[in-house]
C-alpha cells in the first residue's frame, strides 16, 4: 500500500511546486485587471494657525426691558424720534391730537364751576337756617338737610377738581 500511495504523494508535491512557481512570477502584471497603480499626492507637514469660525443657533435678550405706555390714547401727529437713536426717561416721543383733550379739559372745567356754584349755594342755604334752627324755628331735618347738602357741594368741587388736574396730565 505504501507504494500505492508513494506516486501519488510524487504527484501531489509536483503539482504543489508548479502552483507555488506560478504565483511567484514578476510584478509588473500585478494589480487589479491590468489598472495602473494609483497616484498619490503628498504634502509636506508644515506648523500653521489657522483661523476657527463656529456657526450657533440662538437667541439674545437685551440686558434692559423698556416697557413704553402711552398715558393717553389719541390720533399720532409726529413721531419726535428717530428710530433707534437712545432715548431719556420722561422724552417725549410722539405729538398727539390735543383737540380731543382740549374739550374734555373745557368740560372738566366748566363742571368745577358748576361744582363751585352748589357750593356756594348749599353755604348761603346752611348760613342763613343755622340761626332758625338755633332758636327752633325749623325742624332739626331742615338744619341737618343743609349741612349735609353744604358738605356734599364741597366734596364735589374736589372731586371736580381732580379730575381737571387728571386731565392735565
């Protein structure tokens, strides 16, 4: 059996040595498919700075909040400004339509004169039955009557001129 085998075995290291000489041959038809090899660009290494930019999404809040309220409403004539300039606390900055103002400050004021008017009324009403009262001649309602309506004229001129100080703002 062993000189069976013994060609065989020839055979198969013969076989074995003509593969490993056929891979063995020169390198020029080495490569993919016949492509020349690749060409390779180099650079030398050099030391540079160069300049980093970063790009982010945001949002800013300015450092001050301004909150701007007109103390009246009213038709804008002029804008007294220029957009973007600074601004100062209490400058004015836009003219309004002072007619619509106008007649409600001659309003206010004509009712402080009517106010003024009662009052003096309700005085010389409580002046002149202060001595009836004081010797019983009218009835103490009557008297208490004319106080109160006296003090009640006098809290309207106050009041009325409040509000004429109010529209003057």
């Amino acid at each position: 059996m062993s000189r069976v085998f013994s060609p065989l075995r020839s055979a198969a290291a013969l076989a074995i040595a003509a593969a490993l000489a056929a891979c063995g041959q020169s390198q020029q038809h080495a490569g993919f498919a016949g492509f020349p090899p690749a060409e390779v660009t180099t650079q030398v290494i050099a030391v540079r700075n160069f300049p980093v930019a970063f790009e982010y999404v945001g949002q800013t809040l300015g450092s001050k909040d301004v909150e701007v309220r007109a103390r009246v409403t009213g038709i804008i004539e002029k804008r007294l400004y220029q957009e973007g300039a600074p601004v100062k606390a209490g400058q004015p900055l836009f003219t309004i339509d002072p007619k619509p103002y106008a007649a409600q400050v001659a309003q206010a004021q004509a009712e402080l004169v009517r106010a003024e008017a009662q009052k003096a009324q309700a005085d010389r009403e409580r002046a002149r039955l202060a001595p009836l009262a004081e010797r019983k001649a009218i009835g103490q309602k009557e008297a208490d009557d004319a106080t109160s309506n006296a003090e009640l004229a006098a809290a309207s001129v106050q009041s009325a001129r409040a509000k004429l100080d109010e529209l003057k703002l």
